[in-house]
C-alpha cells in the first residue's frame, strides 16, 4: 500500500448514511468508516477504502437531487437538502476499480458534507492534485476503422469510450477511417500533431500498424531523419499511442494491458500510462519496406494470414479456418537465416519470468543498450566486432517466427514467445524446423497449455537484435522479381522435395502484424523504445489487490 504522505484535507464525510474519515494526500484519497459503537460488531467491519491519486478519473459536485438519504426500511431515496444554486453539499469521485482478469472499471463514490464550503474545498483540492499530473493527455486525435473485426469500433468508441473520456475531460478530435491507409497518410502529412497529446486507435492490429507508420515517419521528417536508411539511428515519437481493440487479434492490446477490453482502455489512456515499445525496422535490399511490433512470421504464419485475407467478410474466425487449412498444408520452406544475438543482457526466451509492469528486464536492457550506443558512437570499430558474431542457420522450416513481444491475445493467454519482453531491445527469433504433422501440432497446441512451446528438438529460439532471412531460392537482386518470373524453374524444383503433392510453393510470405510483406528476403533491425503507449504493461495481480478494493482493518 502507498504511504499517504502529508495530508492536505482530513475531514468527517458522510457516504451513503455513513460517517467516514476522509484523508486528501498528493498520492492517496482515503476514507475510513467511523466506529460508533466500541463494542464489536461482526457484521459491520470497519472499512477502509484506498484510491491512489494517479487512478482518481474526476471530481463532480453533485446536484441536490442526486443526493440520497437512507429510508427507516434501509432503502435509499433521492433528497432536495437546501434551495438555491451555492449550496452543493456532495461530490462525487470518479475513480479506477480493478476487476479480475486485468479489467479496469470506473468506479464512484459520493461524499456529503456538511457544509457547502467544505465540499468546495474538498472537490477544489482534488481538481488541483489531478491537474498536477502533467503526464494525463488533453487533447486527443482519434482515429477509427469502421470495418475492424466485427465493425463495431464506431459504437464501441460512441458508447464505452467517448462518455469516459467526456467524464475526464479530455477533448477529442474524431476522424473515421475512410480506406486503408487512411489514418497512416493523414498522419504522414496532415495531422497538426502539435495539437494533440497522444493518437488513439480504435481498430486491430492491422490498424495500429497504420497508426504507427504515419507517426514514426512523420518524427523522423520532422526531426531531419532519413526514415527509409537503415543504418540510420531513429528518433522515438514523443506522443503516445492509446489503443482501443475493436479488431480480430489485438495482440498488441492484449499483450500491453493484459485484456482487450475498450473500457480497460479508455482508463489506462485517461490515467497518462506510459509504455515503452520496441519496434522492427524491415527493409530488403536497404530499402524500407515496414515496420512490426508483435509478429513477423514466414511459413505458417505468412500463410494463415494470405489464405485469411481472402476471406475477410467472414470476421475474426478467418484465422481459425485458415489456420487449419495451413495446418493441413503442411508446407515447409528453404532458407537461411542469420541472426546477431542478444548479449550482455538480462533474460532468455526460456525464461519462467514474465514482462510485467516496470519490468526490471526491460529497465536494465535499456539502460545497458543506450551505453552501448553511446560506445558506438565513440568508436566506431566495435561496429566490426560484432559483425563477427553474426550465426546462420540454413534449413527447411515450417515456421519462422521473430516475436518482439509475448503476442499473447486470446487465442493464445500466453502468446506466442512467453518470456519476450516489449521494451528490451530484442526480438526472439524461433525456427520450427521440418517434423511430422503430428509434432506440429504438438508445438501449435503447446501455445494454448501451459507446456514449453520450446522444448521439442525440431524448435529453436533465439534472442537477437537484428537478423536477415533469405530464402533458399533467392539468387537475384530481387527475390519479387524471380517470383514473377521464375516461377516454373522454382515449382519444378520443389516438387522434388515434395514427390506427394507435387505443387508446393517455394516461398511463403511475411506476416507482418497482420500486414503481407511485397519481399521474402528481408533484413531486421530492433529500434529499442522507439513509440509508447498509454499503458503500463501487464499488472501483477498482488499489485491490484492493494489499492482501491476495499481493505476491511
Ligand atoms: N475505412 C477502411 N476501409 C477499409 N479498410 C480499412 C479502413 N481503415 C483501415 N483499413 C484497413 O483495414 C485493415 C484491418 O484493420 P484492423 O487491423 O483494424 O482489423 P482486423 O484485421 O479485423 O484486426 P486484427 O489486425 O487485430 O486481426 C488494416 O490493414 C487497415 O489498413
Ligand atoms: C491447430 C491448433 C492451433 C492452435 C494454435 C494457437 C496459436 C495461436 C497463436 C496466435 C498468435 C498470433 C500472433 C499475432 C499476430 C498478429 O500480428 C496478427 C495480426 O492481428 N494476427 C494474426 C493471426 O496473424
Ligand atoms: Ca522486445
């Protein structure tokens, strides 16, 4: 429990038809209810309620209507206290309540003083502590698609989002989504970002992934940053991104808050949260092609997601009937894949820690990756020195996955790499080699129980910093331009490696955050904490039971 400090108000409130002690703090509002008899009472513990300042959404002075006194038959009834418009004797405090599975709700609480100038104090010193916390946005630019998921982000945002953040305060300016790419333009080059505090997206991932586009490329044109170069360092986006899920996955969502819940989100947006995010840079050939989050995944991924693709009018169960035609596909792939491991930092992919809130893996990797870009600067040799660290791993694989974070989401609790953390400047690379039918299903299957996905010998995984794939097939410049015009020299190759079907593919495609990549030969870079996020990362449940829920003394 957070230590109240000095008090700034401690007065006896009245809530419901109760005498309560109530304590203003700069971090904690408190209020006790009072024992009137000192004689024990098994059945009315005295109660104490604690909500942290930081997590207090609004004040409201009440109007005399809405203020209730207790009937002799323990009912409560709605009553006039004076005339005239100066003597509002209650407020409300609107507040986060912490439900389980990591949902938030808003909560409140209506005082009643007994005098209308100590309710002025007392909302008057609440609204002065909120307006203190420099760190909760004012003005928001809201972005949403209409055909996300199920379309039902315009109603989700117009009913659970928009009343809260009117509650809070907080100004929006609405834009809908008229095409895709929409919102990715409208942020690349006309957004008047200097207006706003932060970017919300009402979507999935795939338009978070527009969402991210427009704005990274806008600060790097901003800052003077070549955004297409991929050797150059680039500049993190100083607004943060809200994210209400309205898509199929919402991995991201998920993977950041724990829920894909709109409310859940609409409160960690109001409450200023912070989340660091790394993000992956994507080019082939030195040329820019995206940016991912949470998947980039080639074989059995990439082709969920283009078999999915053509059946979008079905909604969110695309993947699942996708996934088992893929699953039934059995397709593997040629190629080599490259990779700079991670060094000097703290973790492993097979670790049995968590990314949680404040994660000290995701500090500690941080700290130790700006020092080491600091070194770099200074000298530019030890640049060569890890091009020798580079490791290749050539093969036939049904998967290639690089997770930047755990991609946890409904589908899969604990996602696809568990332990992967979404601010440590890494990317777990995991290679799923050529096996039976059977074992894949053993690894697929091990997403949703609570086995070791890893630990099967046709699994590998890595933690790495950058990586390049290049498919077995890949000799030209570009492999685009081989597939378009090799394709029969390829098919017939193949189809010795696959005397069964006898029209297997070469190549598969990315998957990037739900987005197809144009290449297969593809070069990945981690941009360490390069956007936030108004969240906080995933609670610790022992954290949540603390505050708020009331703590019988
Ligand atoms: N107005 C629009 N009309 C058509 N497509 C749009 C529009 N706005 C955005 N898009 C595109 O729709 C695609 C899918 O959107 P989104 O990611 O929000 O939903 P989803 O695919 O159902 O969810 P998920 O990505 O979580 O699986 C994105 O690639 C985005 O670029
Ligand atoms: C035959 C049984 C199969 C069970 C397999 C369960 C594994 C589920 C793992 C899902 C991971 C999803 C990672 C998220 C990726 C997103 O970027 C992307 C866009 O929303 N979604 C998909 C499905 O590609
Ligand atoms: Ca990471």
């Amino acid at each position: 429990m957070e230590r109240p400090g000095r008090l700034l108000l401690l007065s006896e409130l009245r809530v419901r038809n109760s005498a309560y002690d109530v304590s203003l703090s700069r971090s904690l509002l408190t209020w006790k209810r009072r024992i009137s008899s000192p004689v024990y009472h098994p059945f009315r513990p005295s109660v104490c309620h604690s909500v942290s300042v930081s997590e207090i959404i609004s004040v409201r002075e009440e109007e005399e209507e809405n203020i209730c006194k207790r009937r002799d038959d323990g009912s409560w009834k709605k009553i006039k206290e004076r005339e005239g418009k100066d003597c509002r004797q209650a407020f409300t405090v609107l507040y986060v309540e912490r439900c389980p599975q990591h949902r938030w709700r808003c909560a409140e609480v209506t005082f009643t003083c007994s005098e209308a100038a100590l309710c002025q104090r007392w909302v008057n010193s609440i609204r002065e502590q909120l307006s203190a916390i420099t760190s909760r946005p004012k003005q928001l630019l809201v972005y949403i698609n209409p055909y996300s998921g199920k379309r039902q982000g315009k109603r989700i945002y117009e009913q659970k989002v928009a009343p809260l953040f009117a509650q809070a305060g907080v100004s929006t300016h609405v834009i809908a989504t008229e095409h895709a790419d929409y919102a990715r333009d409208h942020l690349r080059t006309e957004a008047e970002l200097k207006k706003f505090d932060g970017v919300v997206c009402v979507g999935g991932d795939g338009m978070f992934s527009e969402i991210i586009h427009g704005l990274i490329w806008r600060t790097q044109i901003d800052g003077g940053v070549d955004p297409n170069c991929a050797d150059e360092a680039l500049l993190p986006c100083s607004l943060r991104i809200g994210i209400i899920p309205a898509g199929s996955t919402d991995c991201i969502c998920f993977a950041t808050v724990g829920t894909n819940d709109p409310v859940t989100s609409a409160l960690h947006i109001i409450v200023g949260d912070s989340q660091p995010m790394d993000v992956c840079s994507v080019h082939h050939n030195n040329i820019f092609l995206r940016y991912s989050v949470s998947l980039l995944g080639y074989g059995f991924y990439g082709d969920v997601l283009t078999d999915s693709e053509r059946k979008r009018w079905m909604g969110p169960a695309r993947y699942d009937l996708s996934g088992v035609k893929m699953f039934l596909t059995h397709h593997y792939y040629e190629g080599a894949v490259s990779y700079l491991p991670a060094r000097g930092i703290m973790g492993t992919p097979r670790d049995a820690a968590r990314c949680r809130s404040g994660c000290v893996v995701c500090q500690h990797n941080g700290k130790q990756l700006s020092e080491k870009a600091e070194r770099y600067e200074m000298d530019e040799a030890s640049e060569s020195e890890s091009e020798g660290e580079w490791r290749t791993i050539r093969g036939k694989f049904l998967a290639i996955n690089a997770a930047s974070m755990s991609c946890a989401c409904p589908r899969s609790p604990k996602g696809l790499s568990p332990a992967a953390h979404l601010s440590d400047g890494t990317t777990d690379l995991i290679l799923v080699r050529k096996c039976s039918r059977f074992d894949f299903l053993r690894h697929l299957l091990r997403h949703t129980s609570k086995d070791d996905q890893f630990d099967l010998n046709f699994v590998e995984v890595h933690r790495v910093r950058r990586f390049c794939f290049t498919p077995r097939h890949c000799q030209s410049d570009s492999d685009l331009d081989l597939r378009e015009n090799g394709k029969h020299q390829i098919f017939s190759q193949i189809c010795r490696d696959h005397p069964a079907c006898g029209c297997a593919p070469a190549y598969s495609s990315w998957n990037c955050d739900g987005e197809i990549l144009t290449h297969t030969a593809i070069d990945v870079r981690v941009q360490s904490n390069l956007i936030r996020l108004f969240a906080r990362g995933i609670e610790e449940p022992t954290v949540f039971e603390d505050l708020t829920s009331p703590c019988a003394i």
